[in-house]
C-alpha cells in the first residue's frame, strides 16, 4: 500500500507543487479526487518536520496509505474498471456491464437509480474504448409504425449516423431513423446463407437492409425492400450503394400491402422475410399472395412466451397460413432469436408453405 497525504482540494495544487520540487511525489500511482480531497501518494513517509512545513499550506494535511490508488499506467478493460473510482458498490451492481455497439456508437440502458450518473457512465465507456466514439442511452421502449426506439445523447461526438460491419457487409445505420439491432447478425447471415441464386425474394419490412444487403451480396437474386419507413428507404438505398452486390435490390417505400398491389408483386416470391414481430401475423395475407402459387419460403419473426415457444410459433402462422387457403408443407427451422423479455423469446419459423 503506497503512502499518501490527504490535503483539501482548495490546497492541493501547492502541496503538489511542493511535493514535487522536494522529490517526494509517487510517479508509480494516480492522484486520486475525492469530495473535498485529494489523495496525493508520496514514496516514503515523511519526517515530523517534512509534515510541519505542509502544514503551512494546508493545517488539516494527513499522512497515511491507501490501497484505492490506481497505477499511472492503468489502462481500463472496461466501462466498469474506470467507474470504479467514482461509484459506491451499489452503484457499481447496478452498473449495465453490456451494451450495443453499433459501429462507433453505443446504446446502453441506464437503470432509473443511475438516471443523475448517466453521463458519468457515457463517459467512462468513452475512456476505456477507444473506438467508442458517442454514448446515447435508451429512452424508452421501440416503438410506433417505423419502430424506432428514442435515445438519450450521454457523451462524445453528437453524431446518429455510423457504419457498422458484420459477416462482410457494411451498413449505414441511423439510430434516429430506422430501426437496427446487432443482436439480429446471426440471423441477417443465416437467411443469406439459405438464399440462392435467381429466387426472387421479398423483404416485407426490410429496414435499413440488412437482410437484403447480405443477401444480394451472396447470391444473385432479385429482392424487393419493402418498408414504410422512408428514413428506413433513404439509407437502404445508401447501403445498395456502399455494397459490392450480386443480386438486385428494389427498393419500395410505403404499406407492404399496398405496394405488393400497386407493384404486382403476387404470386412471384420463392422467399419472404418477415421480421415485424408483434404484427407480423397481420400481415400473413400479404405474404401468402405474393408468394409463389407452387409454393415457398416464409421467414417468419414473432415474439413468443410460455413453455414451448418453438410449438407456439408454428401453431401461430399455421393457423394464419390456413385462413388464407394455404398450408404449410414443411418445417424447415425454428429458433430463438434473442430474448425480448422476461420469458418471451423473439423466435424465428422458417416454413415451407403451398
Ligand atoms: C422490426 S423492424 C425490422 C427492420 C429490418 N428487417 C431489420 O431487421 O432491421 C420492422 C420494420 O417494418 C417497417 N414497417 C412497419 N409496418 C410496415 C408496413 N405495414 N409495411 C411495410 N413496412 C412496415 C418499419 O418501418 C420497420 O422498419
């Protein structure tokens, strides 16, 4: 444990000053701020006299150890390594330790005990990641027709617009604009992995793109992008430019079912992704008139509880699939996705349907 000198904060500059002109200072160790001190670590203990003479500076100055310094040369893991030094350990329990990071941009969900400390956490996430470059927080659930969720700017360069990467693809995201979640990576692969060369597919709620960039990418199909988001559109038609493709992209702003009507798009569709989850199964109809007579692929994405949600998917589009004078063929796949709640699960059905 390094010695130290408490001195007030209003004296500390001069101590310092004083320690370091007479040698004394610990170059190993970090000043440390508290309230309405400072923590100076100094090599050895100092004599009666040494302490005497600071006392002329400040006359509340003490000597003692402390075992809360951090090294000069610390370089922080994470968020939390630098929290440390400023939160209580309740703080810290309460502390997210995950957060999504969408190219330089980080979304974390600060709990209403931290809601004063929110910038302090920005902060922090900013040191100890040098390619963090803003800290939103979230601010609410995702929501409305375009489902975008509101944030709340923590720290770093005010900036919405970034390039995230994965599996190959780059995608300008807007975090104000249109919906995006990373955790859906694995997914915007999978489908693009199931995709082949000369289907014709048909996005419903394509977003921004990430199921049909790396789609085009892989395979040479023809994708029609429906969203009625026009934000969602404006940086999908960035992204078809940004990205080497393979397959073709239409883009459609407006209500999937109008424009599978207004754009003849029935009975043309060997694939269809759905991922609306909440509303999707509104909108079986669209899907089961574009998809091709001979039958295809629905990707289907729904938010799912209780015991047995892979059953339960199924038994949901099953029975929407049925209204509509269809039926499903074959299961090819059913997943969870991620976690959307407490016990419910966003699923993923991949099924056959004629
Ligand atoms: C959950 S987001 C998914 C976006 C994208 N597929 C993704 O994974 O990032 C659903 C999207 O559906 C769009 N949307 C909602 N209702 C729609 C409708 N009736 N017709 C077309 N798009 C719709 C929203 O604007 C939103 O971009």
């Amino acid at each position: 444990m390094p010695h130290c000198l408490i001195t007030l904060k209003k004296y500390g500059e001069l101590i310092r000053e004083e320690l370091d002109r007479r040698d004394l200072l610990n170059g190993l160790f970090r000043i440390k701020a508290e309230e309405t001190h400072l923590i100076l670590p100094v090599n050895r203990e100092l004599t009666k006299k040494e302490l005497t003479s600071l006392s002329k500076i400040d006359s509340t100055i003490e000597q003692s150890f402390s075992d809360t310094l951090l090294p000069t040369k610390f370089t922080p893991k994470s968020h939390l390594d630098v929290l440390q030094e400023f939160f209580s350990e309740k703080e810290m329990e309460l502390t997210p330790r995950s957060f999504d990071t969408i190219g330089d941009i980080v979304v974390i969900e600060v709990p209403e005990e931290l809601a004063d400390k929110k910038e302090i956490i920005g902060n922090a996430l900013l040191t100890a990641h040098s390619s963090i470059k803003t800290v939103y927080a979230k601010a609410g659930k995702v929501d409305g027709i375009n489902r975008i969720r509101p944030v709340e700017f923590l720290a770093g360069e005010k900036k919405t617009k970034t390039i995230y990467k994965e599996h190959g693809v780059r995608l300008v995201v807007d975090i104000t604009q249109a919906y995006f979640s990373p955790r859906l990576s694995e997914e915007h692969s999978r489908i693009a992995n199931r995709s082949k060369d000369n289907e014709t597919i048909v996005d419903l709620f394509c977003g921004i793109g990430p199921f049909a960039i790396p789609i085009a990418k892989k395979v040479d199909a023809q994708i029609h992008a429906i969203d009625i988001n026009p934000g969602a559109i404006a940086l999908l038609k960035e992204n078809i430019t940004l990205n080497k493709l393979l397959g073709t992209i239409t883009p459609h702003c407006g209500d999937c079912r109008k424009v599978v009507d207004e754009h003849n798009l029935e009975n043309v569709a060997d694939r269809i992704i759905m991922n609306l989850p909440g509303y999707a199964v509104d909108f079986v109809d669209v899907a089961c008139k574009t998809l091709k007579k001979e039958g295809g692929i629905i990707h289907f994405f729904e938010f799912v509880g209780g015991e047995n949600p892979e059953k339960t998917i199924v038994e949901d589009i099953s029975r929407e699939i049925e209204k509509n004078g269809r039926k499903i063929d074959s299961v090819l796949e059913v997943r969870k996705v991620r976690m959307s709640a407490p016990r419910q699960w966003q699923m993923v059905a991949d099924v056959v349907v004629i």
